[in-house]
C-alpha cells in the first residue's frame, strides 16, 4: 500500500549550508528527481535570504550582474520595511516603490542516496544563476533522462519575467545550459522521455489570460531548443481539487494503458494538492483519464505549515532497485518529503475514469453529422458536473456558465479534431451543410 515516508520530511533546510556567509537557507524542496547508476539523484531548489544586522530593513537578494572571481555572487537591495512603498503581504515577494522583488534567490543543488531516503547533500551549489534572465534565481527543476542524457528544464526569474531554461548532463558533474527555451511567463516545464511522432514532447503551464487561467499545454520540437505545435492539455475544474490552476509534476512514465503524468492542483480549501492523469500513447493531448480526487493532499503538520502554507508540489517520481517507486515532492514551499508505491499500478489507481472522454456524452459528440435542425436550450442546474448523460435524441451536453447547460439538439457534431474533453478547447458545433452555428469556449468550469 502507497504511504508517506516516515522519516518524512526527508531534506530540511537546515542540513543544507548556504552558498555565502551573509546569507540563510530558508528552503530545500521542490526537486527534480532520477535514477543515476545505483543512486538516486536529487536537484534541489535551496532558497537564500539575506541576514541583515538592521531589523528595520529587508534585504532582496538579486544575482550581481558585475561579478567576478573574488567577489560575491549575491548584491543586496536594503528595503525599509515600515516605508509607506512597501508591501512584505506575501512572504515569497517584496514589493517597493511599484516593483516587485523576490525575498530569497534560489539555485539547484545535488543531493544523493542509495535507499532513496537518507540524502548527502553537496556543500556547494551545483546550478547557480548566470544570465540578466536568472536575476532573481532559479527555480524547481525537473529531471528528464532521454537516451544517455539528463535534461534538466528549470523555471528561471527575473525583472523580465517567469521563463523556462534547459541544461543538460551525462555525468551530474559538468553541465551544460541550453539558455531560454519557450517564452516568458510560463513555467512547470516537463519533458516527455521519448519522441513521439518523431518530435520531443513538453508539457508546460502558461501565465493565467483576462479569458481564462493557467492551464496546461503540450508543445513539440525538433531538437529540444525550438518549440511549436502547442496544443491544451488540461484546465482546471469547477468544485474540483484541481479548480484553480494546475501544472505538471514529475516526468510522464510510460505505462501500457497511457502516458501516467503527476500533477498538481489547488483549491481554495487544501491548498496545492497532487494527482495523477493518463496521456494516450502516441497523441498525449488525449487525456484519456483524470483522477477525481487528489493522489496526496497537505494534511501533515510538514505539509501544511512552513514557509508557504498548505503545499504538496510533486516533481520526481524514481524506480527503486526493489520495484519501489518513489514520489518526491516540496511540502509548504521549505522541505522536501517522499511517498513510498509499492508499484506504477498502484500509483495509477488514483486515475478515475473519466467520464467526459470515455463515456456516453464523448461518445454521442463523435458520432455521425445528424441531419436535422438544430437548437439551444439553457437549462440551470445546481449540479457540479459540468457533463451529464444526454437525453435520448441529443448530440451532447457542455456547460459554459457554473449555473446552466446548454445542449444541442439534432443538428451539430463536433467539428473533427477539436477534442471535447476539460481541457479549455474551443469547441465547434456544425450544421448539416458545413457552416459552424455556435463555439464555445471551455473555461475553467469545464
């Protein structure tokens, strides 16, 4: 039976010592995850906060832009804390005089075990921000190993914004970095471990719109460094434990039924939860399930208190030499915690069937272009699944607004390749000669 470590949390800020003497580890978490030989490998996000002598003033770490060999890799911002042009509100930001900082700088550090449980941690950093793009730090890497090397994809910030950058290894001794890799805001980058089609696969998660929120897209490319062909994966749902953004995990692992994908989800009652979804094979933006309850939610007194309360955030998932898996994952933005399957089956226990693409409705919106006329009712519903079995003679059921469904009757079918799923896709209605009667954009409710 899957469970929690109970030497959980298994890294603590506290064992990890910082990269400068004026500065503190305040976070150890949020790591990218792989095998590598007999060891398990980890690549930790370590979290530093300037030690500042005046109580009166914050300090915002930046990248020194100027650095050279004998000088510090860290410049301080002092920031009045009383002043009226501040706002210390959240505790992951520092806002002043309009612009927003970050209160710590994170970087990458390697970390190894043979049980997958008791970690020696490097005394040095292993990836530290470089460029004008990584000013403000480094952030919760994923670990992808495909053919003989070990991509590791990493959320970079600064001034500029949320980016994602790629490095590579052979050894986890010399690395090297790709640079930039999609474009700004956008985050939660996870490299699928195989072409598929003859092009590399990435999830990502892209900034919320003034049309919708995060969501989960799929992207390919050639060589890893230029993407395209995105397509939605997932959004989040309505009155669901993923309802209000959602982002990828840990690498996809390859399963006879489907990709089987880690995710997380948040909601306003648990906070940031996991979970899990199954990918078709060969055209992973078919979702062809969806767990309806999350995989771990933050109960533990680790999970839920610390730097940033309330957060599961899984990254890794690593094959055990004794057919163990395990699941890694940051607890409340501060430590690293793990969770022991007996088996990938077990693990995908959590996906339930997923009704919206396996049952009466999906199936009814693929069948033949009816010949009839067509037309729209609303009907308001207090249920909180936005799909229901249609009536005898209707094509399908969607539900645009929280309150009311619309159906189709006797006269649309789904325009062919758009994909009636939760996934935010614009979906097409089409009359009997071909011209589209009504679209609807799938938001977060569906």
């Amino acid at each position: 039976m899957a469970k929690r470590v109970a030497e959980n949390p298994i890294i603590v800020p506290e064992a990890v010592p910082p990269s400068e003497p004026n500065m503190e580890v305040i976070g150890a978490f949020n790591p990218g995850a792989t095998r590598f030989g007999d060891e398990v490998i980890l690549l930790l996000r370590v979290a530093e906060r300037p030690i500042m002598e005046d109580p009166d003033y914050v300090g915002v770490p930046m990248l020194n832009l100027n650095h050279r060999n004998g000088s510090r890799r860290i410049e301080i911002l002092p920031v009045p804390k009383y002043s009226p042009l501040t706002d210390l509100s959240d505790p992951r930001a520092v806002v002043y005089e309009g612009r927003i900082y970050l209160s710590s700088i994170s970087h990458l550090r390697l970390a190894r075990s043979r049980d997958g449980i008791h970690f020696t941690i490097d005394p040095e950093p292993t990836l530290f921000p470089e460029t004008p793009y990584e000013e403000y730090g480094i952030e919760d890497c994923r670990i992808t190993r495909i053919d003989d090397t070990y991509y590791i994809s990493y959320t970079a910030v600064s001034r500029y914004g949320i980016c994602v950058g790629l490095a590579s290894t052979r050894d986890f001794k010399q690395f090297q970095r790709h640079g930039l890799i999609l474009h700004h805001e956008n985050k939660n980058v996870v490299l699928f471990p195989r072409k598929i089609g003859g092009r590399y696969v990435a999830m990502h998660r892209t900034a919320p719109s003034g049309f919708n929120g995060p969501h989960m897209w799929l992207a390919y490319s050639p060589d890893l460094l230029h993407w395209g062909g995105h397509q939605v994966l997932m959004a989040p749902r309505v009155h669901q434990w993923d309802s209000r953004r959602i982002g990828a995990g840990a690498p996809p692992m390859e399963t006879p039924e489907g990709w089987l994908i880690v995710y997380h989800g948040v909601n306003a009652k648990d906070g940031y939860c996991a979970g899990v979804a199954l990918l078709d094979l060969e055209e992973p933006h078919r979702v062809l399930h969806r767990s309806q309850e999350p995989l771990i939610a933050p109960t533990e007194d680790y999970e839920v208190s610390g730097f940033f309360e309330r957060v599961v955030f899984p990254t890794g998932l690593v094959p055990m030499s004794d057919g163990r898996w395990m699941l890694y994952y940051g607890v409340a933005d501060r430590s690293v915690a793990g969770r022991q399957n007996p088996g990938r089956s077990e693990l995908g226990a959590g996906v339930a069937r997923d009704d919206l693409a396996n049952g009466a409705a999906a199936r009814a919106l693929r069948r033949p272009r009816p010949t009839g006329a067509w037309s729209v009712v609303w009907s308001p519903s207090s249920s909180t699944c936005p799909w229901v079995e249609p009536p005898a003679g209707w094509v399908g059921a969607a539900s645009p607004l929280p309150s009311a469904r619309t159906m189709f009757r006797d006269g649309g079918t789904r325009k062919d390749n758009d994909c009636i799923c939760c996934s935010g896709l614009n979906v097409s209605f089409w009359s009997p000669g071909g011209l589209p009667i009504v679209s609807i954009f799938c938001r977060e409710d569906l």
